[in-house]
C-alpha cells in the first residue's frame, strides 16, 4: 500500500475574493466567519501550516451591530509605550473615531498569532460605506449563515 497525503503547495492554491455587507451583523458571528474564510477552513485542502484562504472586503462596517450593553461595557485597550500610556475606549468612542478598527481587532484576535497569521491579516480590507476599491478581483458577494 502507497497511500500519499497530498500537502498544498503556495502554487497550487486557488484564491477567491468575497464582500461581506456588515450592515446590522453582530460584530462576533462576522469576524468568526470572516476568519475562517481568511484562513481557508471551509477549503477541502485546508492544511493549518499553510496560507490558503481567500481574500476578504468588509463593507459598511460603521453599521456593524454589538449585543447587549457592549456599546458601553467593551473596551479597547492600548499603550503608547511611555510611561502612564495606557490609553482605553469604549467601543461606542471607537465607532465614531476609528469604526474600522471594530472589526479589523475582532478578526484579528480570532486569526494565529505569529507569521502565518500576520500573512492571512493582510487579505483583509475593511471598510466604511457601500464603495471598496477591489472592482477589477471581481468579487463575490458572501452572504453570512443565520
């Protein structure tokens, strides 16, 4: 018996480019479902040492929906790197100064913390409003479950 398992290879990977509508999506069920695709877990070939998901755009994500009272309640915490530099928002301060940022850190928590995960962030593009500058990848609309 010669059983071989096959491994993909960078060469071999087929990439796909998605837009996903935020509009009125709760901010968790989208990042997990944007992650998976960033990562290719939903690919037969999906490997976990290897970089074969698709592309990802994430349109109106000022519209993006939190539950319960985390408008007020969630936090996002950052230093400066100088002393007493610990700098804290809410996420309600958030979306009015930076609301892309909601749902890049929301991804990005759900994705490896080390290179591969660094190189599968960077498929992603957020962004604020209907427009994204992606025409010409000819992107498919992806639809969330539920």
């Amino acid at each position: 018996m010669n059983n071989r398992t096959y491994v993909p290879s960078a060469q071999n990977i087929e990439r796909k480019w998605y837009v996903i509508d935020a509009k009125d999506q709760v901010l968790g069920r989208l990042a997990t479902e944007a992650a998976d695709l960033l990562r290719g877990k939903k690919k037969p070939i999906f490997t976990p040492n290897c970089d074969c998901g698709d592309y990802v755009i994430i349109v109106n994500a000022e519209k993006v929906a939190l539950t319960g009272n985390k408008w007020d309640d969630k936090l996002y915490i950052h230093h400066t790197g100088y002393n007493s530099g610990l700098r804290t928002r809410t996420a309600k301060k958030m979306l009015e100064v930076q609301p892309q940022k909601i749902v890049e850190k929301a991804i990005r928590g759900m994705l490896p913390h080390n290179k591969l995960g660094d190189a599968v962030y960077h498929k992603l593009f957020v962004y604020c409003g209907e427009n994204h500058p992606h025409q010409a990848q000819k992107p498919e609309v992806y639809t969330l479950r539920g």
